[in-house]
C-alpha cells in the first residue's frame, strides 16, 4: 500500500458512518439465599456455614434469626454469634476475616466502600465464604437457625482509604496521663460512635483510650478525623475466647488478633506473641468475673499487666486484686506484673474513665504510654477528682517512686514511704499501705493532714513491697470499702 492508498484510506475510515454500539449488558437482579440449621447441645464453639458469592456482586447483606424455647429455671437459653470469613479462608490467624458482631446485631453488609460496624470494607470477591456462627449457648431443645444472604449486582464503589488516629497528642512532656485502657463502641457491642466516645472521654478528664472491641479490629479506622488533638487514641482489641478475654493495649492500627480458642488447646502463647510483634500489651481483663466464658483460665506467663478493676467495684474485683497481690510476694528480681484498671464502657450508665488508669509517661504518644503502662509506673483511680502521690526514700536521698524499685544501703536501712491523695473524691476516704505482710496500715485521710503526706519508716528486710489504697468507707463490715485509688507497688532491695 502506498503513502497515498493509506491516507485515503484513513480518511475513508474518518467519515465512514459511525455503527451504534450493542446494548449495554444486563445487571443481574438482586438475589437472595436461604441457609438453615439446628446445632445441638454441645456443638462446637464455632461452625463454619459455606456461603457461595457469584460474581459481579456489589453489596452483600446477611440477616439471621434462631428460636429461643423456653428453658427450666437455671438453664441458659440459646444465644447465637455471628461473623464472616471471606474466601482467604478461615483458618486460626484470620487471613480471611471479615468482621464479627457477636450477638450484637441480627444483620450486616459489606461493600467496597464501607461495611456495618464491626466489619471490614473491601472486595467480594467471588467463591466460597464462610459464615462463622458462635453457639454461645445451645438450649436442651437445640438451636434451629436460618440465614439469609442478599446479593445486590453492579460495578463496585471505590475502595475507602484507610486512615488511623494520630499515634501521638497535645501533651504536656513528661506528666501524669489519665487514660482508659477499656471501652466498646457501636463496632462491637457499644451504644455509642467513636466521636460520642471522644467527647466523652475529654469530658472525663482523659487523655488517653483505648479501642477494644470484642474480636474485631472495624474500629481503628472509625477513629481518624473524630478525635480532638488532646486525646490520643490507642488502637486494640478486647480477644474473647470461651476462657477467658484478653486486652491487646495498643498495636499496630489494622492489626486483627484471633480469638478461637480455648485455654487447654495451648495456642494463646502465639497470639500474645503476635500483640507484643505489634506493639501491644496483653492484659487479661476482669480475670476473675462470673459471666461464662468471661474468668481467665489461661495463666499470667503471657501476661504484660493484669486488669484488676473493671468497671463499678464488685466481689470479683476484690479477688482480682487479692490474687495479683499475691503474685507480688514472689522472690526479688522476679517478674511481676503490673496492675490496671479499665471502665469496660458499653452504654449508659457505664462510666468513661470510672475507674480509669493513671500512668506516669514521657508525654502523649503511644511509646511513652505503653512504655509506662509496661513498667507499671501508673496507679487506678475511680476518676479524674482523686489524685494520687505516693514514693519511698531512703535516708542518703534515694528515692523510687510507683512501680520502680527503690536500692537501699542494706536490709536494715530506714526508708520513709510517703502518701497523699488530695481531690474532692478523696473526702472520707481511708489510706491504707500494705505490703507483702498484708494491711500494715490504715488511716482516715483527714488524719494524714493533707495536703501533708502519710509518712510510715520500714526497710527492706521487713518489707519487700510497700503498695497504697485510698478506700471509701466500708458499706459491709469488716469487708473493706470501694477503692478511690490502687497504686503499682514500690519494690524495696538492699544487697
């Protein structure tokens, strides 16, 4: 073909009558399926239920109900969990996890760009998904289900971008930071968004918190853009297994950690592993609570600092704090752990930061928190109107403060603890020192001449430890009263 034979024929091809196009392809209606079950008494913690996705979807909702029969006095009625895996699979570590609520709602979606609290945005990618069903309770009866997956067809939306909190806020260098390791929101089973919580929390007087959803890691994302400048957020999750629930204080924002498994399967270790590779602490929480599933069972090896406080002060909270004291006593240069305390707010009238954890950090950013928390240089309070003070010195100048170790010259070297509690929650209250021997004394606080301190003289050789409560007044003698505050021991040595 010659140069001239080419041009006339691009220009035949210029004004060749343009053909319509075909019609556009039809988008599929919506469809929806139907999946039924019964699970017997004693079925497994979790069931995996096959749910096929075809292509071409761009929103998946999924309802379920079950029967609640009626059960004898006594006997738990049925209670049924759910979440979803996608076609990565459900294998322990979560590579395919795409959300949980629990018992919290009684339907989901997903799609591209956003998802249900508590779920992840993302593809759906076409395969074989796998609905997770936790039988939290199974009646004599059994547990009939029935699911339905409703599928909605079309181009997909944009992906969301995935944006954190801040890792660091407006703090005040090295100071004492109110915080609340311990709080739930609409992506588990809260009540309340992300930025009701912020206010909230600012309106406790807290500088920092932490999220912790039961199973889930939805929230992180929720954070960005809600939080004021002064509050920082840390990102975790509350790990609910059947034996027990675990804190993950502040990993890596996106990091998910598995909760499908119980104490006698030896598998924690490699989850506590996995929150130290992030970042975080592992805190077991409320370890000796009476609700099922909710005692600790798995030991403290594992274990970066213990909840000893949970939310309003109850019995459990009185053994929590009983066996961690007692983890105190061991031989010098043991490990010991350290003690927190947490709201475990879900709704009203839970409390934010009631009781909260005060720790003692380099300034506002995750390291130095954690940091803090980490080296139990932090003590409990029921809120921000108690304010704790409380060292030990030796007579040539040495000082420790809480949860530090204080060296004196010898075992028989003087050392003088010092205790104030000032703010109006400390009005009536009783300080209290105890140390490995027990209660070794109890004062009323008026009595100490605050804002003066409580001074007390021992050494080492008599006490290993010296710890303070501020205790309100018994309402069940000889029982002692509701704490206002619980601090991190002073560690007494000598050569």
């Amino acid at each position: 073909m010659t140069r001239r034979d080419l041009l006339a024929s691009g220009a035949a091809a210029a004004t060749a009558p343009h053909l319509p196009a075909g019609p556009p392809p039809e988008t599929p209606a919506p469809r929806t399926t139907t999946l039924r079950g019964t699970l017997p008494p004693g079925a497994p913690d979790y069931v995996e239920v096959p749910l096929d996705v075809p292509p071409g979807v761009s929103e998946l909702r999924v309802s379920y109900t079950y029967d609640k029969p009626p059960v004898p006095p006594g006997t738990p009625g049925n209670a049924l969990d759910i979440g979803i895996f996608d076609p990565h699979g459900t294998a322990l570590g979560g590579r395919g996890f795409r959300g949980w609520s629990g018992g919290a709602r009684a339907e989901f979606f997903l799609r591209t760009d956003g998802a249900t609290p508590g779920y992840l945005p993302g593809p759906l990618t076409p395969g074989r998904w796998h609905l997770l069903l936790g039988p939290y309770a199974v009646a004599p009866q059994g547990l009939a289900y029935e699911i339905t997956a409703a599928f909605s067809f079309g181009p997909p939306a944009p992906e969301a971008p995935r944006t954190y909190p801040p890792q660091r806020a407006r703090g005040r260098g090295r100071a004492w930071y109110r915080g609340d390791c311990h709080v739930h929101s609409v992506h588990s089973d809260g009540r309340r968004t992300p930025a009701e919580i912020a206010v909230l929390a600012r309106a406790a007087g807290l500088d920092f918190i932490n999220s912790s959803e039961h199973n889930t890691h939805s929230a992180h994302t929720a954070w960005a853009g809600v939080v004021p400048p002064e509050l920082l957020v840390l990102t975790g999750e509350e790990i609910t297994t059947r034996t027990g629930h675990v804190l993950a204080v502040g990993t890596d924002p996106g990091t998910f950690v598995d909760w499908r498994y119980r104490a006698r399967d030896d598998r924690f270790g490699r989850f506590a592993r996995a929150v130290r590779s992030a970042g975080g602490l592992v805190v077991p929480a409320h370890p000796h609570a009476t609700c099922v599933g909710c005692a600790w069972k798995f030991g403290f090896g594992e274990a970066d600092a213990v909840e000893v406080w949970n939310g309003p002060w109850t019995p459990d909270d009185d053994v929590a704090l009983a066996s961690w004291d007692a983890t105190l006593r061991g031989a010098r240069g043991e490990r010991r752990i350290p003690a927190v305390a947490g709201s475990d707010y879900h709704r009203d009238p839970d409390r934010i930061g009631s009781p909260q954890t005060v720790v003692l950090a380099d300034d506002l950013t995750r390291g130095a928190v954690l940091a803090g928390l980490r080296a139990g240089r932090c003590y409990a309070a029921e809120s921000d109107r108690v304010t704790v003070a409380f060292d030990a010195v030796t007579s040539r100048g040495a000082r420790a403060g809480i949860g530090e170790r204080l060296r004196a010259e010898a075992p028989d070297a003087d050392v003088l603890v010092r205790l104030s509690a000032t703010g109006p929650g400390v009005e009536g209250c009783e300080l209290r020192l105890v140390t490995d021997q027990g209660v070794v004394l109890s004062v009323p606080a008026a009595a100490a001449g605050a804002p003066a301190p409580l001074e007390w003289h021992t050494t080492p050789a008599r006490s290993a430890y010296v710890r303070a409560e501020v205790r309100h007044p018994p309402a069940a003698p000889p029982l002692p009263g509701a704490p206002a505050a619980l601090t991190n021991p002073v560690f007494l040595e000598a050569p």
